[in-house]
C-alpha cells in the first residue's frame, strides 16, 4: 500500500472512487454568479428599482441565492446518493445555528420585558 494505492483507500466516507473533481469553469463560473448577486443587492438597496416595502424581501431573495450559488459551485453540495452526509451536516449546523440565534432572540426580549424602573421599587 505504497504511493498511489494509498490513495484510493485514503478517502473520507461517502466519496466514491470515480467523483469528479471541480474544474476551472465551475469556479468561474461560480465566482461569476456571486459577483453579479453581489452587485444586484448593492443595486436593490441603493435604487428605487423595487417598491420600497419590498426591498427587504428582495435581499433576503438575493441572500438565498447567494448561498444557493456558494452550496452548489463552492462547496459541491449536490442531490446524488452521495452527498447525503454533507446534506445532513448542513442541515444540522442550520439548526444549530437557528436555535442559538432564536433562544438569544428570546432570552433578550424577555429579560427587556421584565425590567422594571427603579423608581417603581424604591420606598420614598
């Protein structure tokens, strides 16, 4: 198990022996669609191209594809048999993430909502 067969045998779980490698033109054109999502948002904050209540929900919408973009070209997050590990690891960090976020979210509104003005306490 010398030099090259080490290789084959020297692999993560779920990557099979034949998987395709990224080439030069996935990442420019990965690279291309980010900077053009980038520069649509600047565009969408910036103009009076959408109405102004829907700017907010149009970057959120730009957001989306921006991450959709990174997933596919960057990370080579597919829907093959394959890449169910990497799917389930996303999914997981996305929960984690969200519960930390939402848990700080609660735990700060409800520590403002039970502040109660000193004066309120204080005998006179």
């Amino acid at each position: 198990m010398e030099g090259d067969d080490r290789l084959l045998y020297d692999r993560s779980p779920g990557v099979e022996e034949e998987e395709s490698t990224a080439n030069f033109l996935s990442y420019t054109a990965g690279l291309g669609l980010a900077i053009v999502l980038t520069i649509a948002s600047f565009v969408v904050s910036e103009t009076n191209l959408l109405w102004a209540p829907g700017i907010p929900v149009g970057l959120v919408v730009l957001a989306f594809a921006q991450i959709g973009v990174h997933l596919a070209f960057f990370l080579h997050l597919g829907s093959g048999p394959d890449s169910t590990n990497n799917i389930l690891a996303l999914a997981f960090g996305v929960l984690i993430v969200f519960l930390v976020i939402t848990g700080s979210c609660w735990i700060i509104a409800n520590l403002n909502a039970n502040m109660v003005p000193m004066s309120v306490n204080m005998p006179r």
